[in-house]
C-alpha cells in the first residue's frame, strides 16, 4: 500500500522532468503520451 503513496507522488515530478528534458525539441508526441500517462497515473 506504500509504494502506492510513492507512485501517486513521484509520478507528476517524473513526468514534468521528462517534459523539461525532453520537450526541448520540435513537438515530439511521445512526449506528450509519456507525461499525460504519468500524470494520469498519480
């Protein structure tokens, strides 16, 4: 049940990071579908 508290929590921080990281680039829509289901995740 913890690790469930971890997921919903780092979840966003993850996805925001991969967006800052890797959304520098012209529109990439894996980007996109990787940060949305993160955040649909948490």
């Amino acid at each position: 049940m913890e690790k469930y508290v971890y997921i919903a929590l780092f979840a966003p921080l993850v996805g925001s990071l991969f967006a800052a990281i890797f959304g520098a680039t012209p529109k990439k829509l894996f980007v996109g579908i990787v940060t949305s289901g993160l955040l649909f995740t948490s």
